[in-house]
C-alpha cells in the first residue's frame, strides 16, 4: 500500500505514543517489537498490548484479547499499532483476519512490515472493507527495530552475541581454564537466550577446546522441550563423540559470517545467538553482523589470557566500533549475583554492514548428511 500523510486524531496520536513504549518491553529476536491499542468511537483506549517474542501472539492479538474483554463487536473501532499488521500464518495466525474478524472499523499504523512473506496486511485489510493508513510516528518504530529491519531486508537472522568477561575483558586464564568466569545467576539468564533463540552458534575451536553442549536448560539444570539448533562453524573436524552433536547439530564448514547467516536463515532460522569463542565473536562483529550484544562482567581481573574480542582492525578511537545501551527489549543494566550485564545495540548511526569479500563455494555439512551451499 502506498503510504499518505492523513491527518490523525489526538488520541491516535497519543495511543501511537502508548504503542511505542509498550513495544520496547518485548525480547528482541526473529520477531520486531511491536505495540498496539485500540481506541473506541470516543477515543478512550480500551485494549493494548505487546509482542513478547517469537512464537507468542502478536501485539495486535493481544490488544485485541484485552478489548474483546471489554465488548464482544469492536465495530467502530481503531486498531493503532506499530507495524502493518501481519498478512500470514507463521508461528502464529494472520492479524490481518483477527482484525477484520473483531470488527475494527480503521488501522492506524506506523511502518510498513519488510518480511515479504508477512508483508502486504494493509492492502489485505483494505480489500477487506477495514479503512487502513500507515505512517503514523514510522521513524519511531524504524528506530525501535532498526536491526531487525536491516537483518530481515538482508535475508540473514537476527544475531545476538553473549560475552562472558572478565573486568579487564578476559573469557580464559592463560591456561586455558575459563569454567566458570560468572556465576549461576548469569549463566541461568543466558540459558534464557538459548530458550528463545531458533540456533546456538560456536566456533569449532570452542567445541574441541569446551565440548559444550549448546541445550537450553532450565534454572533446574533439565532441558527445556524446545531445543535450538546447535551450529559449529569453522573448518576443524567435529569429533564424533562431540557433545553438541545430542541434539539437532549442523556443522557450517566455512570462515564467511554472511554465508553462515544466509544458510541459517534459508534453513528457517531467524534469531541466532553467538556464543563464541573470541574468533568466532570477532568475525560477526567485524562484519557489521552483531545486532544485540550482552557482555557479562564478573568481578575479576586475569591481566593476562584470552581477550572476548581479537582484532577489528580499528587503529584510531575515532573509529571505534560504537554502541548503545539498549533501553528496549530487555533491561539495560541488571546485576546477575556478582556479576552486571549490559544489554547493547549498534549505534544507529554506525555505517551499514557490508559484505567485505565475496565468499568461494563451501560444502555445509550436517549431522542429518551434507548439502551444499551455492554461491550467491
Ligand atoms: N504486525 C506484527 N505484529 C507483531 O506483534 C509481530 N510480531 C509481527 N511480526 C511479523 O510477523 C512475522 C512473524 O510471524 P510469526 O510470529 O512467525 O507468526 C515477523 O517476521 C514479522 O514480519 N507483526
């Protein structure tokens, strides 16, 4: 549909207002952060609600549940929210027919949806005799998922990278040791990570150096009954015996962070958290591929050992990598026991990532078999 400059009501001013913030409470991931209200024929809001991850229902379903509460026909009413309303089933059902279905009259909401396969809401719901306008406050909501946006329009997953450090920014001692750097509370929220994300990512050098296992468990220690794909990357051989070969394993035989996104995502994953080790972290961060960063800091110091982060080739301050405490999809600062992890974003006026080198043919091998990954 394309977009107009109508003119809104104060009060679905206001609700976009509402919309934006109750979208910041959600988790970031292969889904957006999404808000939305519903205003009655006089204005007064009498729903809302918020996406709280992927796989839950949609901001629009949700608000919708609440209003549905308070009169069983929403005829008259507006939809405000932050994104167009979805036009497929997913992991869950189109928004588009439970908003014609609750009898919402108009939709007012703020940026278009860049997942094709989502995408086109609006021109559904306009066929559909429910007047739709878009626009409203849609730099606001670029800004909420400005990564998402970027990793969906590039056809790779969301990437989330978790550090484990030490104060002066060490995950082992100088002989190797690195279990454990923080403590339980901190390991029990990144399983939280793992429970959400569709793959866990290592390099081969952490499976040979760690044998871990990659499961999400619970603070209990038993696993949860929705795994994530476990994923080595790297050219080493994953010894048959290897722990993360338990699950659903794939082994990535390439060096190339894009070409391991785009099959990840061609494979229908959509968030993919890293879990390193350094060389691993250091590849997606220099390919510009890091979209969320939690670092745990436990309080200690090494001075000497293994550094989370090698070598960006960053010679000059000035031209530091640049990040923002996240105010959205989670806390910004929160102390796990002794420990305190920050939750970042890129600066958004960090340049675009771009492709640094075009990537040769490379066999992608699985513990289901081998496949091949062809070239762009
Ligand atoms: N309009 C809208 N509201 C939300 O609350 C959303 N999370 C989305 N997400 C869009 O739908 C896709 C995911 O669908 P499933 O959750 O798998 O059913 C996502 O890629 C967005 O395009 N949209």
């Amino acid at each position: 549909m394309t977009l107009r400059d109508p003119d809104f009501s104060a009060a679905e001013r206001g609700a976009m207002q509402s919309a934006v913030s109750l979208a910041g409470r959600g988790v970031r991931g292969a889904n957006p952060l999404v808000g939305a209200v519903v205003l009655d024929e006089r204005g007064t809001a009498i729903g809302s609600g918020y996406h709280r991850g992927a796989g839950t229902p949609h901001a629009e379903v949700d608000a919708l549940a609440k209003a549905l509460t308070q009169r069983a026909d929403l005829t008259g009413c507006t939809l405000i929210c932050t994104l167009e309303p979805c036009n497929h089933a997913g992991r869950t059902g189109p928004c588009t027919e439970a908003i014609a279905a609750a009898g919402i009259t108009r939709v007012v909401y703020a940026a278009d949806d860049v997942h094709g396969p989502a995408a086109g809401g609006a021109g559904w719901l306009t066929a559909h005799g429910v007047e739709t306008v878009g626009g409203l406050m849609a730099d606001e909501s670029h800004q909420l998922n400005h990564r998402w946006r970027e990793a969906t329009s590039s056809r790779r997953p969301f990437i989330t990278l978790k550090i484990a450090q030490t104060l002066d920014g060490k995950v082992a001692a100088v002989d190797g040791s690195s279990q454990w750097i923080t403590g339980p509370e901190s390991r029990n929220d990144g399983h939280s990570i793992r429970r959400r994300a569709d793959a866990v990512l290592v390099g081969t050098g952490t499976v040979l150096a760690d044998n871990p296992r990659l499961s999400a468990r619970n603070p209990d220690g038993t696993v949860t009954t929705r795994q994530p794909l476990r994923v080595a990357m790297g050219l080493r051989t994953v010894p048959d015996d290897a722990a993360i070969r338990a699950g659903h394993f794939v082994h990535l035989t390439t060096r190339d962070p894009w070409e391991a996104g785009r099959h990840l995502y061609d494979d229908g994953v959509g968030h993919l958290m890293i879990e390193g080790g350094p060389t691993i972290a250091t590849a997606f961060l220099a390919a510009g591929l890091v979209d969320e960063l939690f670092i745990y800091q436990a309080p200690l110091l090494l001075g000497a050992g293994t550094p989370a982060i090698q070598s960006l080739g960053i010679d000059s301050l000035r031209d530091a990598s640049s990040w923002v405490l996240d105010p959205y999809g989670g806390a910004t600062i929160t102390r796990y026991g002794n420990d305190v992890r920050l939750h970042l974003s890129p600066a958004p006026t960090a340049p675009a990532a771009t492709r640094a080198s075009q990537s040769s043919l490379r066999t992608i091998t699985s513990s289901k078999g081998s496949s091949t990954c062809s070239q762009e």
